[in-house]
C-alpha cells in the first residue's frame, strides 16, 4: 500500500467558521476559492479543488496513492489566540476531520492539533480529538509562534500522547520569527521551515521530553556499546640483525601499531644513512658543502 503521509485539505465548514473573523486566522472569498489569512504576511490562496475531499483523493489515486494522512498544518496557527477560543476553532476542525476519516476508513486517515499555549486545555483537546473522535496521530507545528515546542510546561501533554500511543508529527508554520516583508517566499520555505523544524526536533531531545516519554509498548533501548577495536600481536622491534625481542608486548589497538611501526621505520632509515657516508661520494661537491659546510637553516644535524 503507498500512503501519502501529508496530503493537505481544508474543509470547508472549518474556512467557513473563519469567515468574518477580525483576528488571525481568517478567511475571505477569492472567486470560487478562499483566501487563508494567518498573519499580514502570509496570505495563503486556497482553491476549491482543495476544499474538495472526493477530488483531492482522485488525484492522490492518479498517482498511484492508495490512502492519505490529513491533519491541521497551518490550520492549526492559533497558537497566538487564548487557548479557550484556539480549542473552540479545533473543535470545529477536529470534528470535520473525524467525519472525513469515519467515512472513508480505508483512504483517510487524520491527525489532531492542540493549543500547547496552555497545558490543562490541550490536554482536554488531545482526549476529545484522539479518545472520542479517533483520531490517529498529533501534527505540532514547529514554530509554535515563538516559545519552544517541548518545555517542562508541555511535557504532561506529551506524556499523555505517550500513552494514547499516537504518533507526533511536526509541521512548519506561517507565523514564525523568521517572516518578514523583505523575505521572499523561497527563503521562508525553503530555508527557514527547515531551521525551525530541525529546531523543535532538536528541542525534544535537549528538553529531555524524548526520555520522559518511553514508549509503553517496548522496553526502553540498551546502552550503547562502543564498537570492538581490531586488535594484532605486537612485538617490539630488533634492535640488531638476528637479536631476539626481549619481551613481547601485549596486543595494541591497529592505529597504534602502524604509529609506532612508521616511527620505527623512520629511525631506521636515519641509522642506514649514518652509516652510508660513501654514498655522499656520488652527490655534487658543491651540495656536500652547502649542507655539511654552510648547515641549511631549519635542519636538524646528526649531533646537534
């Protein structure tokens, strides 16, 4: 089965439920489309073949798509509202969602959004949308409109989303830190949706949240062990042709051995040319004295 894991709907009773709002979010006809407002800087145009569940599971089908996840995305940027009145908008959302999910059980499946600007409420959100109406998963939106995603003050909201066994999926947001009027769109989208999203990743690991929240159906993970080293036999060097060692070394780490086997080699070759003055015979007179006579600066001499 292929699943598309992020297909994005708008239904329409929830853009209606925005229409006429003084505050973001909100909505205006465009047409026989919508207007998306979330902040003055992002007006996002909706089409209608968006609102149109039946036409956007025929495309996902032309594509080889058997089944869709669908969950709020940037509906869900209220996290700015007070949280009694982002839960009332939820609700709304949240219960289309259940309905598109109820009736095409084999094709939809929907995620939920939870006003985190206040604990208490999203917990109370989180047992509606997940416990009453079924649905299957979180989508956080990454931004979440300044303050961190994963704090002390959250974590009783993910601890319960532990429990319920539910995925969390993170989605960038339109109102972020980022926005401005001399940014284009290509580098909010492309550049700081990555930061911010890797910023909340990262968020759930710093904040401990991802400790605190162990899976109830799997023990928790091992102890990482580090990797065996390879290790040789390792003799000490002869110190002249035919002595014997006098005494073995025990096994050293392969990196050391060649280490010590260069250092070794390197002494060596400085002993054979101690020891080959006649070889000097063959090299220009001029360059015996330069180097013998004159001592090129920077060298180190037998002696020295």
């Amino acid at each position: 089965m292929v699943v598309d894991h992020q297909r994005h709907w708008y239904p329409p009773r929830y853009l209606e439920a925005l229409l006429g709002r003084r505050d973001f979010p909100r909505t205006r006809r465009t047409g026989d489309g919508w207007t998306y407002e979330v902040s003055e800087l992002a007006p996002a145009p909706v089409a209608r073949e968006q609102t149109d569940l039946e036409h956007v599971l025929a495309v996902a089908a032309e594509h080889g798509v058997d089944a869709v996840v669908t969950g709020p995305a940037t509906l869900g940027e209220v996290l700015h509202l007070p949280a009694a009145e982002a839960a009332e908008l939820f609700g709304v959302l949240h219960e289309e969602l259940a309905a598109a999910q109820r009736d095409r059980p084999d094709r939809v499946r929907c995620l939920a959004a939870l006003p985190l600007q206040d604990a208490d409420v999203a917990l109370d959100v989180l047992e509606r949308a997940v416990v009453e109406l079924g649905l299957v998963g979180v989508s956080v939106l990454a931004s979440n409109d300044g303050p961190a995603v994963a704090t002390e003050r959250t974590l009783p909201v993910f601890r319960r989303i532990e429990e319920l066994g539910v995925p969390v999926v993170l989605h960038p947001g339109l109102r972020t830190s980022t926005a401005s009027p001399d940014a284009s769109w290509r580098e909010e989208a492309a550049l700081a949706w990555m930061y911010h999203t890797a910023r909340a990743a990262l968020g759930f690991v710093d904040s401990g949240t991802l400790d605190a929240c162990p899976r109830p159906d799997r023990p928790p993970p091992a102890p990482r062990q580090r990797p065996a080293v390879r290790l040789r036999p390792h003799r000490r060097p002869l110190g002249q042709q035919g002595e014997a060692p006098d005494r073995a070394l025990p096994p050293q780490p392969l990196l050391h051995r060649r280490r010590r086997r260069d250092a070794a080699g390197a002494r060596a070759r400085h002993r054979r040319l101690r020891q080959r003055p006649a070889a000097l015979a063959n090299l220009d007179p001029a360059l015996v004295e330069r180097i013998f006579v004159n001592r090129l600066p920077g060298l180190r001499y037998p002696g020295d």
